[in-house]
C-alpha cells in the first residue's frame, strides 16, 4: 500500500540493538580503540572501535546510550593510562581513567541523540559520527584544568597514511576523518544487515516487504533493480578505502627546504626508574654531562661530526644551575668541551620564594647560560608538577606531598634562538596541546624539539609520546626530535617518519644532519579553525536532533 504523496512519510523510531548485543559491542570498541594506539599501533582498528560505539549507541535512551560510551571509555582509557600507576598507586589511575571515560560517555549519549537524524537522513551518519568525536576531543582536551589530550584518535594514526591529513587541518581533521571512515564502515555494516534481510524485489518499488525488520530499522522497502540492493553496503564501505588510502595523495614534505645543521641529542639516563628519580639529582646530571664529553671526545677523535646544538631532556638537571656553581660549572664543562651550544631542561628557582619553574635554557659555550634564550613551560600538569585542591587530592594520594612547590607557568611560547637554527622548544606532555607547539612554529621556529622525562613512566608513554611528535612533524612540516631522559628519544622528519630511535631505560647519544624549515603548511596557517568549526557543526547537531525529536513528539499518532 502506498503513502499518499501528499502526506509526509512517518518517521520509523525503529529498535537499537538488544543490550546483550550493545554491551560487549561497547567493551570491544574500548578495546579496539587501545589496540590502534602504540605501543600496538594497529591504527586500521581505530575507526572500527568508533564503529562499534556507534552501532551500540544508536536509537538508545541517552542514560544507556552515556553507560555505553562509559564502557567503551573504561575499556580504553583504564589500560591506555596503566602507565600512571606505576609509582603513584593505584587510586590517582582508577579517577584519571574513569574522568576521562566520562567524556566518552558524553560522546554515547550526544551519539544516541542524534540518532533521529540519522535515521532521517542515513548518508549523514559518517559526518555525524566524525563531528560528534571532534566535540568530545575539544571538550576533553581543554577541561578541567586545561584538558588531557591523550588518547585522542589523531594520536592512533603515527604510522597510517592518515596522517598526511594533519598538514590540512591538525589532529583535530586527523580525528574527524578517522572517525567518519568509522560512521562509513557502520552505516555498510547496517545497510548490508537491512539488504540481508530484505527479500528479492517482486513487487512494484515502494511497496513494504513484509515481515523484513531487523533491530536496526523500521519496516525495509524492497524495490529497485536486483543489481542495485546492494549499492548502499557497497558505496560507504569503498568511500571508506578511498578516503585512507587517497589520504597518501597529500602533499608532505619529506626533509626541511632550508638550511642543514648537525644536532646530537643526549639520554643520559637515570640511576633508577620511579618517583625517586629526582633523589639523584647529581647523578642524572653527571650521566648527561659525561655522555656530552664522550661525545666530544668522539668529534676530536674524527669519529663524529660536531654538532652545532645539543639538546639534553627534561630534568636533566633538576639542580638550579643559576643558583647552583658546581652544576653550572659541570654544564658548561660539557659546552665548552663539545664546543656547541646545549638546550638544558632545568628545574629552575622562582622567581618568587616557594615557586619553581621547569624550562629549557640554552647554555652556551664560553659564556655559559644566554637568560634571553629560556623557556619556561607554559602547560604546568596538574596533580604533578602542581596541586589544585590540595586537601581534597591528599585524601587520594598522599604522593601529592612530593610536590612541595608547585610549578609556575610561563607566559610565552617557546621560541629559541640557538645560533643556526630558531628551535620551537616544548616540554613533555606539551606536545599534546595544539596551540603550545603551534605558537613556536607561528614563532619562527624551525626545529621542533621536545624535552621530556619519562623516568616514573614505561616505554608505552614513551612511545604514545612519540606519536604525537609524529604528527606534530606533519602538523607543520617541521623536522622533530624528542630527547627523554630514558627514552624513547629520536629523530622525526616533516613526513612524520621516525630515525635514530633509543631503546628505553639506556643511555645513548644520537647525531643527525637536519635540513631545517621555515614555511607554513595549512594546518599553521588555519590554526584552530578547523576545530571551531567542526566542533560548531557538532553542537548544531545536537540543536538540530532537538528540534527533530520535538517534531516527532507534537506528531498526531
């Protein structure tokens, strides 16, 4: 029987998936999504795990659409960040995993929302989905306390030809098209459930075929030419492959178009792994000093080419060299031996009584610390280099207490002048936040250089790490580097294709010839734009699913 042509077609509510189906498609998401990180790195099961959530979260109440996203967020987040637990206990990894899978409950709700869209208009179910997770990433990445951005799906991407992408738009265009190629594979995955289950046409086309409703849809039309059934399964699931793989047609560059220098990064090491590392202050500096010596003595020896910078990690003194004559004078023995400029990750005091500062400061040969070439972290982490809420974080962990200064921020990016090269200095888990590292490059720097400390971690951070390095190269076509403590240190080229990578918990030195760079790809120029606008159509989503839902409310019968 036919709808008069002159009445609008009904909206078909449908059924979600039945929740014994739902929950473990909720828990395999999670776990799909962790295994696209490294240090697995299986970046393909990244857009399935967004796959999978959306399946499980459509047509849901939006109370089991967030209890989905909870799980789906636990199932990533509890061993993503399992790195946390090493030193700290426990409890401070169980809340930041449950915080963090709460913004992955946001998203299975927000998913459950527009479900009425979707099902309005099925083709925008990929835009949909990739939106959705852009406006979880913004909302994440920035509270509380400034955000925590790991485990954000651009970060999944180190090694896929989708991360060529982040020279257009930065992580937050890496997101979305990983998530759409994720809404591409479930709207195939439910037009090949609905076709399946839907008889040969025989009937004049519009006409219903009884008996055909499966748990995703309403009552499914047969008609069309029998060739044709299976044209809505085919065309998502090829535009899919086409996005990724057409992704390898952006443009990188392969090495900077500038100027070349030599740059030897230094992993000193530490006496020990945990919290306690900074006990041994003294030692971590000598290993890092002793390592620049013997590199040296290699230069004078004609085994290696003397660089023209070095760069030490974080902490690599977390004795004041400012205030501290015989750890200033053991940094300048190794400048004035290796004959080279060193970028020395320093724990500094004040400038206020009870402050400390974490920054990077150039120590020059001959005339030792250059105080106008300094950095001072901008993104202090809270809960570890400073303690919001004190007293209520103490209840948690007494650990807290390590921290008896908190760290100041600084105030302006880090852009180093070190003799041949400008460096876009950042440090640890400020290579997560978009603008930190893009206010070097916008800046003048040419090298982006990360210094970080993973001496109370293991080699999975490091690694996590390094991928954001990754895409940070992309991000702007710079070449990178990221020099740890213990590693994983390494080389990154503006194709985000890693060189001269450490082992973990050794020491080791590492000498390359750089081409630097000083152009501005896309992604630099638009800034976050991208995000503001994808995020935007997000929440104009949501508007719009409300509107829809009230139609189908006031809706007689």
């Amino acid at each position: 029987m036919h709808t008069p042509a002159a009445l609008p077609r009904p909206v078909v509510p449908g059924r979600p998936l039945p929740l014994r189906v739902a929950v473990p498609l909720a828990v395999a998401a999670g776990l799909a999504l962790l295994v696209a990180f490294p240090p697995y790195g299986v970046w393909p099961l990244a857009p399935v795990g967004v796959a999978l959530l959306a399946a499980a979260a459509h047509r849901r109440r939006l109370r089991a659409g967030a209890g989905l996203g909870f799980l789906t967020g636990v199932a990533l987040f509890a061993p993503l960040l399992a790195w946390t637990n090493l030193h700290t206990g426990y409890l401070p990894w169980v809340l930041l995993s449950l915080l963090q899978a709460g913004y992955l409950a946001l998203l299975g709700a927000a998913t459950a929302w527009v479900s009425p869209l979707v099902d309005r208009a099925r083709w925008a179910w990929p835009a949909l989905t990739g939106l959705l997770w852009v406006g979880q990433e913004a909302l994440r990445d920035r509270t509380p306390f400034g955000g925590f951005p790991w485990g954000r799906l651009a970060f999944s991407q180190d090694s896929s030809p989708l991360l060529r992408l982040a020279a257009l738009g930065g992580a937050p265009l890496v997101t979305f098209v990983v998530a759409l190629v994720g809404g591409l594979l479930v709207t195939a995955v439910w037009q090949a459930w609905v076709t399946a289950r839907r008889p040969e046409p025989t009937t004049t086309p519009g006409d219903a075929a009884p008996g055909a409703e499966g748990p995703l849809d309403g009552p499914a039309r047969g008609g069309g030419a029998p060739g044709w059934r299976w044209t809505p399964v085919v065309v998502p699931a090829v535009v899919a492959v086409a996005l990724t793989v057409g992704a390898l047609l952006v443009p990188v560059a392969t090495a900077g178009s500038g100027d070349t220098v030599t740059v030897a990064i230094v992993q000193g090491n530490v006496p020990r792994l945990g919290l306690d590392f900074n006990a041994q202050r003294q030692a971590v500096l000598n290993n890092h000093v002793d390592a620049t010596i013997e590199l040296a003595e290699r230069v004078a020896a004609g085994q290696q080419r003397r660089p023209d910078l070095v760069v030490w990690p974080e902490n690599s003194s977390d004795i004041d060299p400012l205030r501290n004559p015989t750890a200033g004078a053991r940094i300048s023995q190794a400048a004035d031996t290796v004959g080279a400029p060193i970028l020395v990750g320093a724990v500094l005091l004040g400038p206020d009584a009870g402050q400390v500062r974490n920054a990077g400061i150039l120590w020059r040969p001959g005339t030792g610390p250059d105080l106008e070439q300094l950095y001072t972290k901008r993104h202090p982490v809270p809960f570890a280099e400073y303690v919001p809420l004190r007293d209520v974080a103490r209840m948690v962990s007494k650990k807290v207490d390590l921290i008896r200064s908190d760290f100041v921020p600084g105030s302006t990016p880090g852009v180093v002048r070190a003799g041949p090269t400008v460096l876009g200095d950042v440090i640890c888990f400020e290579v997560a936040y978009d603008e930190v590292v893009r206010d070097t490059v916008t800046g003048g720097a040419q090298l982006l250089v990360v210094q970080t400390n993973n001496a109370t971690f293991d080699v999975a951070e490091a690694r996590q790490q390094m991928a954001m390095v990754r895409l940070r190269a992309v991000e702007h076509g710079r070449p990178a580097l990221m020099a740890s403590t213990v590693g994983v240190s390494g080389f990154v080229a503006p194709d985000g294709r890693v060189s001269d990578a450490t082992g973990f918990n050794t020491r080791e030195v590492v000498v390359r010839q750089l081409r630097l760079d000083d152009g501005r790809t896309l992604a630099t120029r638009l800034g976050w734009w991208p995000e503001v606008a994808l995020a935007a159509l997000a929440a104009a989503a949501l508007v719009g699913a409300a509107v829809l839902r009230r139609r189908q409310r006031v809706r007689p019968g």
